[in-house]
C-alpha cells in the first residue's frame, strides 16, 4: 500500500471511530435542557420553502427533515407517492444508489424517508465536521433536486412494493385496516393506502413517477426544520443550499372535505384465523380544530393510554376479552379517523364487539371523571418533555407545526392547553365529533 493509500486508510479509520464515538456519546447522553422549550425560529428561502429553526448548540450533530405536501392524498394512482418517496435516495445527481450510500456512511450520515397520507419527507442526521456537514448537505441538495427515477431502480422498488402487498394479504390487521379506510372514505382521497394495490403498482411507469415529482416536490410545497448546532446564519445558508435544485413551483389546492357517514356500517372479511380482528371508526377531527386538545386528552383516557385505559381496564383486565384493546385519533389536513380497535377469540367476538361500543357509547354520554381526567393530564404532560429531548424529535415536531401551520408557540403552550382541558370540554367535544350511530365496523375472521 502507497504512503496516500496509507493515509487515506488511517484517516477513514480515524474518522469513522470519531464517528462512533460521538454517535455513543449521542445515544448515552441525555440532554440537561431537556425539561426547557426550544426556541422557534422561521422564516422563508428566496424561492419559498418555509424553514424552522431550532440551536441546539450541546452537541455537533443537525438533523433536517424536509416535508413536502405530497402523501397518498396527492397521487394519481395508488402507490406513487410512497414509491416517488422511495426511488428518491436510490439515485441522483452523479451518484446511483451505492454511491450514495457509500458517501454517507463514510461519513457516518444517516438518510431515512417516509410517505403517509398527507406527506412525504426525508430525514437526514449528520456531525457538524467536516467533511461529513458538506458531504451530507451536498447529497440530500442532489437527492431533492436531481433525482435519477431509473428504469432499473424503478423495476427494483416496485417489485420490492409487489412482495409487499402479497405479504399484506396475509396480515388480518392490514385487511382490515384497508377496508376500514375504505368504508370511512369511499371516493376521498384518504381511502387511498399509503402502499397502494397490486395492480396500481404494477401500472407505475418514470413518467408517472416524474409527473408526481414535477407537480409536487416543489420549493413551495415544502417544509424545512433544522435542528442542531448551527446558528441562524448557517441555518439559512443550508437550508437555502438544499432547495436550490428545486424549481419555486406552488403549494397544492386543499383537499376536498371528508362526507360525514349517515349510517351504521358493518363489513365482514372471511379470513381463516382463531382471534377476530375488530376494527371501529369515522371521520372525525382536521389538525387545526378547536377542539383537538379535549379529544385528545379524551381519547387518552378512553382507549389511547395502554393498559390504563378504560377500554383496556374494562375489556382486557375485568372480562379477559383481548390482549390488545384500544382507541387512536388520527387527525389530518382534511378529517382524519377516530378509531377503535381489538383482537378477541372467534367465539367471543360479538360480546367483545358490543362491550366495545357499550364503552364508547357511556363515554360520550358522560365523559371522564374527576379522577380519570387527573391522570391523564399527569401522564400526558409528564411524559411530554421526553418527547423534545431528542434533536430528531424536536425537528419532527418542527416539521409538524410547519406543515399544518400551528403557532410558533405550539410547544410552549402545549402543557398549558391539557392542563386546561375540563371534563365538560371533553363531553361536549366527543358529543360533537364522535357519533356511535354512524360508525363503520369492519371484522375480520371466520364468516358464520
């Protein structure tokens, strides 16, 4: 080996132990500002993406994450958002997916990205050195804005995807998720899943990958939030940097309201299983309504806290009914889903089922009480700090309050606000949103 070989050798030796220790002391740390509230700051690119910016000066480490209005709401066929998402850090710029792959863990930068139904992003940590900082921001500029969308990688992710939904049909809880999105939705593009069909998948060819980019993935329609120890100045040059392949392109139209259900529906899915998948639920709350905060904390007492839950305490613990009972709100741009959900024997799937409904049906008659509502504002603000102790989690909530347009002061309040809640609030909120007569039920197990 040559003397430069030697050295070079040395040095990737050097910087990857660097690396790893950092990354150590990153997962052996735990910050002493985590019970403070970050500082928000915001502001605009020259051509239009929104940033949010937090210092974090403790250690040398910025997270990004960069959003973009581009979920499974947006796509005009199942599966395009998700494999747009996807095909993006599989090559761009000079580099195929290897290279990239190779650039980043030389220098110990990890890249993730996701795709729901409102959007789409993509995560990226790295060390403030360099030349991992350069390295990472010179990637993910490439990445965003010069995607490669190759046949090959194209054929690669989407018979990846194909497998996939062959192996989903086998899961119960993704059939019955499926249907239930469907039932809740119908024609609104939220009945669209995040992982699309068989055949719609089968269907995608560059030029609908293209067009979806093109359309969507655009500097206004993104969200940028940086985390990490980097000043204002810095925050606005990278982010300025790593939308500069972006064209200015627009922000989408609002999606069309979710139709309110008039009905009782019940579906039923034949599937050869010993415990019966039941899943429960409705349209119920957009991210920006008033009344978020009480069925927030309502739901975390009825069914969104684990095993102390009502419904875990009254279905699980008292009758022996289900392992694994409980309620989520989903809310979105548009009206996300209030659901229910349990896994019970065949044999006991009905008095699991009219339990369930005999629960929520008592709840939204009564709401909480005294003592119900003072636990869950203890377990919920309690826990809330360890939310934000992490530089990732407080730019997810970044991008969070970026993308749905929350106040700046959104986690500065957020304590206030559940401590405020009263349990007439919750009543009054599950009385308007929550309607047990005009539920969708979807089962799944054996028809009898």
């Amino acid at each position: 080996m040559c003397d430069y070989a030697k050295a070079s050798h040395l040095y990737d030796l050097s910087l990857r132990k660097l690396i790893g220790l950092i990354l150590l002391a990153v997962n052996l740390w735990i910050i002493p500002s985590a019970w403070a509230i970050p500082k928000i700051q915001s502001w605009n690119t020259p051509n239009g993406t929104k940033v949010l910016f937090v210092s974090a000066p403790e250690l040398p480490m910025l997270d990004v994450r960069v959003v973009f209005n581009a979920g499974s709401a947006r796509e005009a066929k199942p599966g395009v958002a998700l494999l747009t998402n996807s095909l993006l850090t599989q090559g761009a710029g000079q580099w195929d997916v290897e290279q990239i792959a190779e650039r980043l863990e030389a220098v110990g930068v990890t890249l993730s990205t996701g795709s729901l139904r409102d959007m789409s992003w993509l995560s990226l940590r790295t060390l403030i050195m360099q030349p991992a900082l350069n390295t990472a921001l010179e990637t993910l500029t490439a990445i965003l804005g010069k995607p490669l969308f190759t046949a090959k990688d194209l054929k690669r992710l989407r018979n990846t995807m194909l497998v996939a939904l062959n192996q989903e049909e086998q899961k119960p809880g993704t059939m019955g998720t499926r249907a239930l999105y469907k039932a809740i939705y119908g024609n609104h593009p939220y009945a669209n899943y995040p992982t699309g069909t068989k055949e719609a998948v089968a269907s995608i060819n560059r030029n609908d990958i293209q067009a979806h980019y093109n359309k969507y993935y655009v500097a206004k329609n993104a969200i940028i939030a940086l985390v990490g120890a980097i000043d204002r100045k810095q925050a606005e040059q990278i982010a300025t940097q790593i939308t500069s392949g972006l064209t200015t392109g627009a922000t989408p139209p609002k999606l069309p309201k979710v139709p309110k259900l008039d009905r009782n529906q019940l579906e039923l899915l034949d599937f050869p299983i010993t415990q019966s998948h039941i899943y429960i639920g409705q349209p119920c709350i957009t991210r920006n309504d008033p009344d978020y905060f009480p069925l927030y904390v309502g739901n975390h007492i009825l069914g969104g806290s684990g095993l102390v839950s009502l419904l875990s305490k009254e279905i699980r613990e008292r009758r022996g009914l289900s392992y694994s009972v409980s309620s989520a709100l989903r809310p979105m741009q548009q009206q996300g889903p209030f659901i229910m959900g349990l896994q019970t024997k065949n044999s006991q799937a009905k008095q699991a089922l009219g339990l369930l409904m005999q629960i929520l049906q008592r709840f939204v008659q009564t709401g909480p009480s005294a003592v119900e509502l003072d636990a869950a504002k203890r377990n919920i603000t309690g826990s809330f700090p360890l939310g934000i102790a992490s530089n990732s989690a407080i730019a997810e909530y970044l991008s969070m309050i970026g993308f749905y347009n929350y106040p700046l002061d959104y986690l500065d309040t957020f304590i206030a606000k559940i401590n405020a809640v009263t349990a007439e609030q919750i009543k009054a909120a599950f009385q308007r949103h929550i309607h047990p007569k005009h539920l969708v039920t979807v089962i799944v197990g054996p028809v009898q």
